[in-house]
C-alpha cells in the first residue's frame, strides 16, 4: 500500500453508474456538486454496452456479448489456446491502446474528459476518480463452455484479471491528462455475503486475484486504487488485498464493517483510506436528511476514533460516496442523493 500524500478531508464523489440519459448534462453536474474528485459516468439505461461488465470487456480473450440477455459467454468458435497466445502477445507488449475503452462503451468517460479540458482555466479539484469491475466480480459473472463461472478457471480468470489491469492502465493513463491525480476503484459486489455456503473461491484466492490488477497498476502507474463493495463482506479480507482506500456501504453496514477494529485501525494508520458510502441508494426514500446521515457517519469516525486514530488523521483518510451506484434510482432521487453527498461533504470538510 502507497502512503497518500494527499489529505482527503471528506471528499465527495460517485460511484459510476446513474440513471440519467443526458450525457453532456449529466457530467455538468456531477462537476458542479462534486469539484474535488468528479467520476466518469456510466450509463446504464442508455445502452447494455455500459453495463458493469460489458463496459470493460472489449480485447479480452474469448468473450462474446450476448447484449439481449445483457450478459458475457466464452465463445465456442475461438480456439482457447490461439485466443490466449493472442491476448498474452497484446499484454506483455503493454499494447494499452488495443485494449482501451471506446467511446460507444463508455460516452460518460469521453464527455466528462471534454467538458473538463473545456474549464481548465476554472478551479477543479485535485482528483477525479474512475471506476472497472473487480476481477473477482468478472469471472464470476463469465460462463464457460462447461456452463459454470470462468472463477472456477484458473487460468481464463487469471488472464481476465490481467486483462482489466492493463484497460485499467489505459484509464488512469488518460484520466491523468486532464492533470488531477487519478483515483480508480475496483467494483467488487460478487464479494456481498463472501463466506456463504454459495462462495466458491477460497479467501487466498480472492485476495490472488484482487492483487493481479492492484500490483499492475502500481508498478506502471501513479494511481490511488480503491476497491468498492456494497454489501456485507469479510472486511478484513479485502483490506489484506492491499487497497488504498476501501469503500463500503456505510449507511447499511455501519455496524459489520466496524467488527474489525484491529483490521480497520491498521490499515489507516498504515496509510489507508476509508470511502463512506453514507448516501443511500438502493433503500434510498427521499426523507433522508443531512442531520441523520451526518450522525451515523459520526458514529462511525467515533468508532476509529476509541481505537485509538485521531481526528486528524480519520478526517484526512475519509472520502464520502453514496452507498452503491445510482443506476437503479429514479432520476429525481439520484439527483437528490447527489445534492445531499455534496452538502455532507461541505459540512465535514469545513
């Protein structure tokens, strides 16, 4: 893990998807309400290219999209060791514009970069933050040709993960022409309830994995990584990966992610980050209040605070997000969460 030079001091941004259809719009506000770090958006509902995964899967080996069913399938018609002598060519020969993300794939990412190089004479903040699909969500996500998730394939989830570390690579590389330091998570929600009967992989084989695209990324680039997931997990798991920031869902799973004190106590002080998703989403009613949300996000930062991190250094090592992406809210509502985000940051930072 890198030391962050940087004090975060609760810092506003997104997670990636939202469900407005106004492209140009949409990237307005989102700079507007979230100076310090805007996101690139991903819109959903526009087209099933910008889906989580599908987003992120052009020049990876194998892969078919199946749009109508929204999904990825390994193909049947490509020769799987021809596919992966292929791609490994492409990889090792660190060729990042063949695996780079189109403008069909991703408009969000494209129009917030123009309508920031458009404001270079206005104060911007100094981070902006992008987003790929976690290599553990992706495998698990993927069927093979035996009909079961490709996380069951070492070798095509091992190719996968290096896959998204070099388009990765291509993102912070063209996020860091506008200037501000990149900020990249890693969506993980395959991760929600890992420990189940129903988790296939073992802890040391998520953590493998998570760590392919992390340890990539930092020896070719200089990106803050982050990995996101939404829902109850094994924490202490996901901060053993290695992360700089860690994002959580802060306004369901307040209470889970505080069980591991000793965990979460070392990783801050050895340079961590927390992202409090406090904003909610998916249970998102519209009486949500600054008042409430600022009091169990204090519970939380008292909390770090007993153990034994001081105000200073939580406060420098805190980011606020909503809980999980926007992509299923009402566009009213969204709007609304993004408001309420930027007002909470205000009121903490100051």
């Amino acid at each position: 893990m890198h030391e962050t030079p940087h004090d975060f001091n609760f810092l506003a941004t997104g997670i990636g998807s939202v469900p407005f259809l106004d492209i140009e719009a949409t990237c307005q506000q989102i700079v507007e309400f979230l100076p310090r770090c805007p996101f690139w958006p991903q819109f959903v509902r526009r087209s099933p290219l910008e889906d989580m995964s599908i987003q992120f899967s052009g020049g990876l080996p194998l892969i078919e999209i199946e749009q109508n069913a929204r999904s990825l399938a390994i193909s049947r018609d490509q020769e799987r060791e021809h596919a992966l002598a292929d791609f490994y060519a492409k990889f090792l020969s660190t060729d990042i514009e063949y695996f780079k993300i189109t403008s069909d794939f991703a408009p969000g990412l494209y129009s917030l970069l123009e309508y920031l190089n458009g404001m270079r004479e206005s104060t911007t903040g100094p981070f902006i933050k992008g987003q790929s699909v976690g290599p553990v969500t992706f495998a698990a996500g993927i069927l093979g040709l035996d009909g079961k998730p490709i996380l069951h394939d070492p070798e095509l989830s091992e190719a996968m993960a290096n896959g998204l570390a070099i388009k990765a690579l291509w993102q912070v590389r063209t996020l860091s022409q506008t200037g501000m330091r990149p900020i990249l998570f890693f969506d993980e929600p395959y991760l929600s309830g890992f420990g189940s009967a129903f988790s296939p992989l073992g802890r040391s084989e998520v953590i493998d994995l998570l760590r392919i695209p992390m340890d990539y990324l930092r020896k070719h680039s200089d990106v803050i990584i982050g990995v996101h997931c939404c829902g109850n997990t094994d924490w202490s798991m996901i901060l053993e990966a290695g992360p700089d920031v860690v994002n959580f869902d802060a306004f369901e799973f307040m209470d889970h992610f505080l069980l591991y004190p000793d965990e979460v106590k070392r990783f801050v002080e050895n340079g961590g980050s927390i992202a409090w998703g406090i904003v909610p989403t998916a249970s998102f009613r519209g009486d949500e209040t600054g008042d409430r949300l600022s009091g169990i996000l204090k519970r939380g930062i008292e909390s770090l605070e007993k153990w034994g991190v001081s105000r200073g250094l939580v406060s420098q090592r805190s980011i606020l997000t909503p809980a999980c992406g926007m992509g299923t809210m009402d566009p009213n509502s969204a709007e609304a969460a993004i408001e309420l985000l930027s007002s909470l940051a205000s009121y903490f930072s100051s």
